[in-house]
C-alpha cells in the first residue's frame, strides 16, 4: 500500500480476508501502516456457500486467525451466528424466495458453537 509506516489508527476489512490469494502478506502490510496501539477491525466467512467466484479462497477458524495474528498484537475472535444462521445461508443460496425469513433469524439468539457463519476479529498492535 502506498502508504507510510504507522500512517492510521485503524483499518476496516469486512468480509475481504477470504478472498485474498496470500492472507499472511495483507495482514503484513495493514499492520505495516497501523500505528502502535491502533486497531484492525474485521469480519470473514466460515461456514457459507462459496461467493465471489472464482475469488474464494478460504475459509479461516477462531484458531487460524488467533494465529495468523499473534506476531502483531492482540487478538480477540468472536463466532458470529449458529446453526440457525448456517442453515439460512445454504439453503437461500439455491431458493432465493426463502431469504424472506432471514429478518426473522436475525432475532433468533441460539449461543454459536463448533457451527458458525462467519467470525468478527479485532486486533490491537
């Protein structure tokens, strides 16, 4: 990025990681132009029908994100929806029609487990 050392406070990357061929070398370079104690906020997909194709690359874990930034700073990972959720996102993908209930999902609050649609990740350098 054309952008100097410790140039910003923070950066936003809303569902961008998955499609990224090299992960490892944007989260390099955002890092790169956060300053110290500034923050990297995002979101990623987990369990979810591909999307952006051919551009979906991954599919990351609470763990490998845990990983991918642990040289830069801390890190915390939320999983964000459940089954429900998961459920909703494969079948609208092929009946369409049905994306009418997602509204209601939304409000539905089951405690995500093993089985999440996507994770949130904040990280502070």
């Amino acid at each position: 990025m054309p952008f100097k050392n410790d140039s910003f406070d923070g950066i936003i990357i809303l569902e961008v990681l998955e499609h990224i061929p090299t992960p490892d070398l944007l989260i390099k370079e955002i890092m790169r132009v956060i300053r110290v104690g500034g923050i990297m906020i995002g979101s990623t997909r987990f369990i979810h029908p591909q999307h952006g194709a051919p551009n979906d690359y991954y599919r990351f874990t609470a763990e490998s994100l845990e990983f991918l930034f642990s040289e830069y700073g801390e890190c915390r990972v939320e999983k964000l929806g459940n089954r429900l959720h998961v459920l909703s996102d494969i079948v609208t993908e092929n009946y369409r029609f049905l994306r009418i209930f997602n509204r209601l999902i939304q409000y539905v609050q089951i405690k995500p487990t093993t089985c999440y649609s996507g994770l949130l990740f904040i990280v502070k350098k």
